[in-house]
C-alpha cells in the first residue's frame, strides 16, 4: 500500500503540492550560473524534473535509483566523458577521476576538486533533494521551513551578489502561499478523517486559495509604501567586511572585469561573462590599456600624475619595444558589446594608427601607456574603430646576449621595491635563477617556477593579506592559491629583486575564437569575443636594444606573444651563452608558443601531474570508499525492512517470549512513525491503535496492543497466543511496508 493510499489523498492534489516544492527548489538553482562558474545549468534543471517526476510517482527504490543513476551518468558523459559510454576506457577513465578526487578530499584539497566530480556532487544533491522535498511536501506536510530558507536565499543573493532577484521573489511568494494553503488544509482532513469526497467540487478549496493569493499579491503590489526607515545595511557591510581584510579576518569578493583601482589586491571575486567586445585579428593578442610601476606591498600605484599628450589625426607613437625588433603591419577591428563603458583604447602591442567613426580625440599618457578617448572635450567609450598595429616577434638569441646595464631611468622607475620587502623574497629569486646567467634565462625561470611548485589558479577564498603583511611574501610562502593579479605581481616584485626591470601590465586576454576565416579568401580573419571574465594582468621586462617584452607567469595561461629563434646565429648563441645541451632541448619547443590554446580559468593544468601519479593504491582506496558508501547508502534506506526480516526470524523461533514480542512491538511503532504516523502527544496505546486500524482497515493494531499492555502490565504470555500474536504482526507489518 502506498503513502498516498494510506494518507487517502488523491494523488492529483499531493502532485500539485509536490510541483509547488518542485518549482520552488529551481529558484535555488536559477542564481547558480550567474554567480558561480557552473555552465549548462538547463541539463541540471531538466535532471531535476525527472528525478522529482520518479519520486512523485513512488515507484519501486530500486527501480529508481536504476533510472536516476543512469541519468546522471549519461549527463556526465555528455559533459565530460569523450570515451564512448560505459566502455572500457570510459569505466577506466571515469574510475582514475573518482580515484583522484577521493585522494584530493583525503587530504583536504577542495580546489584540486575536477569539474566533473563537482558536477557529480551537484547531481547527487540534486537526487536528494527530490527526495527530501517529496518527504517534506508531500509526507510530512511540514513546507513552512524549506519556504523560510528560499526566501532568505535569494534575498542574501539579491543584496550581496549580481543575481536580481526582483522576479524571483515574486514567484516564491506565489508558490508558498498556494502550497502553504494547500498543505495545511490537507492536514487538517488528514487530521480530522475527513473523506475527500467532496474535495472533488474545486470550486469550494480551489476558489478560495487562489482567490487569497491573488488578493494578497495585489495589495502588496498597489499598497502605497514608505520609503526605507532604516539606513541601508549593505555600506556598512561591504565597508566591514573590508575592515576585516585589512586585519587580515576576512576578503571581500568582487565582481571580476576591468577596474582603475589596484591599491588592494587580493580576496575573492565572482566570474562574469558579459561579453566587453568582439576583435577581428589574425593572432591572439593581449589586449593591453596600462601599465603601472609603484609596489606598495598591498598593491599597484603610479609613480607620477597622468601627463596626457593629445595625438594628431589618430597616429599613437607608442614605444613599446625597439625598432630593431621583427614586425609584421596587422589590422584589426574592434567592436564594444552592449553598455560596455570604457573610455580609453584596448589595444594590441605595436599600435601605430587609430581610425574611428566618431572623430575622437587620443590623450596618451608615455608613462603608463594609458590612451584615453574623447570627444568634444568629454570622456567616452567608442562604440568600434580600426587599429593599425606592428605585431612583433622577438628573437630569443637576441633576449640572451641583452646587456644587463639598464638606463639609469628605467632601473631606477622599474627596480623600485618597498622596504618593508620581506628578505625571504629576494632569498627565493636567488635561488629561482641561481643556475641562469642571462636576463631572459632568469626571467624564464621565474615565470615557470609557480608552475612547477604546487601553485594553484584559483578565484574563490583568496586570502587578502595580514595587517602589515606583504601581498606578494604571502602568495609565494603561504596561500599559494590565486588569480592572475598574484602572479603578475610575484614575477615582477622577483624580478625586481634582482635589479631586474619589469613593471604590472593589465587589460585583457585575448578572448575566445567565435568565428574563423572570416573575411577575404586571400586575407582572413578570425573574431574573438572577450568578456569581464577575460580581464587580465601580465608581466613586461625591460631588454636593452630589445624594450619591453611580455611575460606569462598566470597558472593555465599561455604567452600570447611570439618568440622564435634566428637559427642563423644559432653557433654564435652557443659560443656567447655556452649553453648545455640540456637546455637546448628545451628552448625548441618555444618557437611554438604562439600556437599554444589560452586555457582560461582552467585549474586541470595545475593538478594534471597529481592526476598521474594517483597510483593503483588510490585505486583500491577509491574502490574502497565508494563501495563503503554506496553500502551505507543502502543500509540506511532499507533498515527497516532489514530489521523485520530479522525480527520476522527471531519471531519464528521456537523459544521466542515476551522479550521478542516487546521488541516487535517497539518496531512497528517505529516503522508507523517513520511513515507519518506517529502518536499524538496525549494519546493513549489504545487510542493510538484504533487510529491505526480504522486508516488500514484492520484491526490487527488492536489485538497486538491489548496483549502489548496486558504483557507490560501482568506480564503474562502463553506460548498459544505468542504463534496468534506473531501472524497478527507479520500481516500487520506487510500491510504498513507494502
């Protein structure tokens, strides 16, 4: 017999309050792909429907935990898998990412956690859930809690975060009042034993629900409303929360995208992926708007006021690198995205020319290379324009024989550090680049040494520093977790270390590949969408004879900028360098880095090496585990039936007494419990059975209760009524589990 036959509710009204519960859980799922990095969130929300469709149907929980592990397995290997499903390599594949999270949540390594283990957890919250809301809404009538919860939810959302929850809540407030309504009035009937005969006439509950949620909404929306009473909490909040930063007890999280400010770096940010704008190029590019050259321990600052120098007819003589440097003319087009309000150009290195449609005028500040827009006198974002560029390719021989003697301008602008510069950071460069005796050599090292010492790209809990504690001294020797901003910045403050000139480059990567060979058959183009999520900050080092050349020290990122080898001078490099085979190997493959894929946002790269040496003991210990769990798991959902069978044999022995029927007796109070049924408080054993028998039809609940209290109170039990008294349960209990 099922829940729904024992609660004698039509199962069309249970299914209008499960839907209620159903739709109200989504409003916890729509925010989750704005303020998180989760992608395909309609593949979870249609997972989400069928697993509430499977529990409100009650079928068999074998049959369904058949159908909802086998839809999340296929969502899985539609999102992840590129093996074909369930074979060999698919099960090995699936089995060393199982392996290698177990071993990362082991040893606490939450964000070594793969997308596609983290999917996995989402799934299986998502299982649960239909499970839960079905036992809260459904079973237990009890929704008042779950629809607090939603409501602080998205409230929290709406004020702390970017997800606008203005329509959200409206809709929780329309599905509460429905389902609270029909729930209470369903336990009132349950509670009073009255038949659902007349429930059938829609019109006398139906009618009166929606008509009060209609009314209700209404008023709400036309009653005039005061303006807010009390000052607005957020401020003081925000301004606490980085209070807290400061003292080093908390981070605020940002929304990430391109700003001016970078006095404070570190904390935490959301991704957003409003597209900014859409190039047309040949290459990728970093997309550069300034640079700044003053390290003040907790962050970026100029050295000097902006000094703007106004350029004629759109020609940009910026400087970047010498004009000995190999160059080829390149033009690209950009076009700015919906609101997008940036009012200098985003621009590639080598830029030469700017052609425009709104006759603006170029301010270019040759200290940070900051060229701002305007027109008529006023500062504005441009809608598109056209950029005449040199896109250069530096010789690497050349960056080896580079003199270390700088201009006494650039080494004492670029080599400035703080004083309070923790020692054990320049004690750390030494030893980076102790084996290297050339600028670019050393510069190499130091850009791939975060790759190679455990350093993790990551968004999310990136710690702000101490009070007086150093920015970089922390990255380098405590979190070692962070985001572009924290590399950057280490390479550079290393390098300084070293008398080394670099400086803080930003603006943006160089944005994803929409749409290729676009153009002229003889001329194509590519065209790159670059979003906030692509905001970005770099590393340049100042080469004498060279100029300045772009470093990429960001864990999952690759150097956008093209280097290659004159393999004319390749005798003279070996003479001049003395350079041991070795390290020639690995120069060859550096003519190929401008081939190389950005991977943005990806932290795979940063764990790929734990990955292979997860080993055939994390194999067994995965096994291990996974099976544990899914014994546990089945353990839990049938105790009760695992406990009748053994009360079912232990009733059947010959020498069973009062003891096993005691026993007995407890269990089915407890299986009646668990189904909704338990006794009211003030209820008597026989008050309780009549309830019991009078719900199933029987009166088997009253016959075991009365030799239950004539056992407790006079302890007598006949061998004769103890066979009578073990049928009586057994089909007492086949009729509550059925």
């Amino acid at each position: 017999m099922s829940l729904l036959t024992t609660r004698k509710v039509p199962f069309i009204y249970t299914s209008i309050l499960y839907c209620c519960g159903f739709f109200m859980f989504l409003e916890w799922l729509y925010p989750v792909e704005q303020i998180t990095d989760t992608r395909n969130l309609s593949i979870f929300i249609v997972y989400a429907a069928f697993c509430f469709v499977i529990s409100m149907f009650e079928m068999k929980w074998w049959l369904s935990f058949l159908m909802k592990g086998a839809a999340m397995l296929l969502i899985l290997n539609h999102l992840f898998m590129t093996y074909a499903f369930l074979s060999g390599q698919w099960f090995q594949s699936f089995y060393m990412e199982l392996a290698f999270n177990l071993q990362a949540l082991v040893n606490q390594s939450w964000y070594n956690l793969t997308p596609l283990f983290r999917s996995l957890l989402f799934l299986l919250l998502i299982w649960l859930m239909s499970y839960l809301l079905y036992y809260w809404f459904v079973y237990m009538k009890r929704i008042f809690l779950f629809v607090l919860l939603t409501i602080i939810y998205i409230s929290l959302l709406d004020t702390f975060t970017a997800y606008e929850a203005g329509d959200s809540i409206i809709r929780t407030f329309i599905i509460s009042f429905i389902a609270l309504g029909l729930a209470n009035l369903f336990k009132v009937m349950d509670q009073e034993s009255i038949r659902f005969a007349w429930i059938k006439k829609t019109s006398v509950w139906a009618l009166p629900i929606v008509a009060v949620v209609l009314f209700s909404t209404l008023i709400g929306y036309a009653a005039p409303k005061f303006d807010p009473q009390w000052p607005d909490p957020v401020p003081f909040i925000k301004s606490a929360a980085e209070g807290a930063g400061d003292s080093g007890e908390g981070s605020g999280i940002h929304k990430v995208g391109y700003g001016e400010d970078d006095s404070r770096l570190g904390g935490s940010f959301v991704q957003d992926y409003t597209p900014v704008f859409q190039a047309a190029a040949k290459e990728k590019h970093y997309w550069r708007i300034e640079t700044k050259d003053v390290y003040t321990g907790k962050g970026w600052e100029r050295s000097s006021e902006s000094n703007y120098q106004m350029q004629q007819n759109g020609a940009i003589p910026l400087e970047t690198f010498d004009k000995s440097v190999e160059t080829n003319r390149r033009e690209t087009i950009i076009e700015f995205q919906g609101n997008t309000d940036i009012d200098k150009l985003v621009y590639p290195y080598g830029v030469r020319q700017v052609d425009d449609n709104m006759n603006a005028d170029f301010l270019l500040d040759a200290n940070t290379g900051e060229i701002r827009t305007q027109v008529a006198g006023n500062d504005v974002s441009l809608e598109n324009y056209t950029i005449t560029y040199d896109y250069p390719s530096f010789a690497i021989d050349k960056l080896r024989k580079a003199s270390m003697d700088d201009p006494n301008s650039i080494s004492e602008q670029y080599t400035q550090l703080p004083e309070e510069l923790p020692a054990r950071v320049g004690e750390l460069a030494q030893e980076i680049t102790s084996s290297q005796t050339n600028r670019y050599d050393k510069a190499r090292a130091v850009e791939e040494y975060f790759g190679r010492n455990g350093f993790t790209y990551q968004t999310k809990d990136v710690p702000v520093p101490k009070g007086n504690q150093d920015y970089v001294d922390q990255f380098l020797f405590d979190s070692q977790v962070g985001y572009c901003d924290n590399y950057s910045t280490s390479m550079v403050v290393l390098l300084r270390t070293l008398d080394i000139p670099a400086r803080w480059a930003k603006g943006f990567a160089s944005g994803e590949k929409v749409a290729e060979d676009v153009g002229k058959a003889d001329d194509p183009y590519d065209v790159y969408e670059v979003t906030s999520a692509n905001a970005h900050s770099w590393v340049e080092v100042y080469f004498p004879g060279t100029g300045w050349v772009p470093f990429e020290p960001t864990q999952g990122f690759s150097n956008l900028t093209d280097f290659y080898v004159d393999v004319d001078n390749m005798e003279e490099q070996e003479e001049a360098v003395d350079t041991p085979p070795e390290q020639q190997d690995k120069e060859e493959p550096e003519q190929e880095m401008k081939q190389e894929k950005e991977k943005e946002e990806d932290t795979t790269a940063s764990t790929a090496s734990e990955k292979e040496g997860t080993g055939i003991n994390g194999w067994y210990v995965a096994g291990a585990v996974i099976f544990l769990v899914i014994l546990v798991a089945i353990v839990y959902f049938l105790r009760f039936r695992i406990k009748t069978f053994f009360l079912s044999r232990k009733i059947n022995q010959q020498h069973s007494g009062a003891k096993t029927y005691q026993e007995a007796y407890h269990h089915i109070l407890k299986v009646l419990k668990h189904n909704g049924l338990a006794m009211e408080p003030g209820q008597t054993l026989r008050e309780y059975a009549a309830r019991i028998d009078e719900r199933y039809g029987t009166n088997e609940m009253g016959q075991l209760t009365a030799y239950y209290e004539r056992m407790l109170y006079n302890n007598e039990m006949s061998q004769v009524e103890m066979k009578q008294l073990n049928e009586l349960w057994k089909n007492l209990i086949k009729r509550i589990m059925a």
